[in-house]
C-alpha cells in the first residue's frame, strides 16, 4: 500500500474516531443552535473560547461553518457575532488544515478536477493561490470538504490563511448580521 493510501486512511480512522467519540460522549447532541447558544452564553467571559472550540470541533464532524456564524450573530448580536464568526471561523480553518495536512498529506497536488463550477479556480491553484482560494472561499465559506481538500492539495498554510481570512470575512459578516438583526428583531 503507497504512502498516500495509508495517510488517507489514517486521517479517515481519525476522523471516524472523532465522531465515535463525540456520539459516545454526547458531545455532539449539544451541536444544535439552542445548544451551542446556550453553552456560550452559560461559559461567561470564556463563552467565545467554548464557541471557537465548538466551531473546531464542528468543522472536523463536517458541520459547515455557516452553522456558527449564525449562532455566533444569535449570541453576540450583529457587531460582536462578525468579529467572533471571523475569529472563530479563522481558527477553525487553520486547526483543520493543521490535521488534515498533517495526518493526510497533500495526495491532491497538481490533481486536475473537473467540476465547472470550481474547474477555473481550481485550475489556477498552483500559479494563483491566494486569488483562487478567495474565489472558491466567497462562495463555499468553511465547508468541510472545501477545508480538507485544500489542505491536502499544494498550497501553503500562509496562502490558505490570507485566503480564507479574505474570502470568508464578507459572506460572514452578511450571515452574522442578518441572524443578529433577525433575533433582536423578534
């Protein structure tokens, strides 16, 4: 078996292992809005630290990152739930991206996929980083798959970084404030 095969498996016996652990330890029965909201709010002044740990962890059961940037606006309102989705989101990305390179390498490098929606972004990932993840980031935020396939494809973590920070803050932004403007409307 090649190298990249047992990485691959590797990072997929670790993230079934996360899961298993999570279901067994029914961590992820308060991965719900009431349950996250709840759990920030009743952690005080260490509400954002328990928020950035779920959003960690939630990436990495493959909840998509769109899930906490509006609990983060229901919580914090629309100024304080966009400056926490952004962090949260910032951190989240980059421990995924940590793991994923990693345990699973970069068996995705210099891989032609064939997909128009993603074919030119993709396309350029090599020569154009930074410009191509923005793109794909403004449409496709802190989806799992999206994290995962990046960090296992050729980029670096400093051009993964700038790139998610610049693609993800406006459509976060947007989300956190319309949750927040919604709830305080009710």
């Amino acid at each position: 078996m090649s190298n990249t095969w047992v990485r691959l498996a590797l990072l997929a016996v670790f993230l079934v292992g996360i899961y298993v652990i999570g279901r067994a330890t029914g961590f992820t029965e308060g991965l719900t809005v009431d349950g996250i909201r709840e759990s920030m709010r009743a952690a005080g002044v260490g509400g954002f630290a328990v928020f950035v740990a779920i959003f960690c962890v939630g990436q990495l059961l493959y909840i998509p990152g769109f899930v906490f940037v509006i609990v983060s606006g229901l919580a914090y309102g629309p100024v304080w739930g966009s400056v926490a989705s952004i962090v949260a989101a910032t951190v989240s990305v980059a421990v995924s991206f940590v793991i994923v390179r990693t345990i699973g390498g970069q068996p995705l490098k210099g891989l032609n996929v064939k997909r128009p929606f993603l074919q030119k972004p993709l396309e350029h990932l090599e020569d154009r980083p930074i410009r191509s993840m923005i793109i794909i980031r403004l449409f496709l935020w802190a989806i799992p798959p999206v994290n995962y396939t990046l960090a296992m494809s050729g980029v670096t973590f400093r051009d993964y970084m700038i790139a998610a920070v610049i693609g993800m803050t406006p459509p976060f932004i947007t989300l956190s404030v319309l949750a927040g403007l919604g709830f305080n409307l009710l």
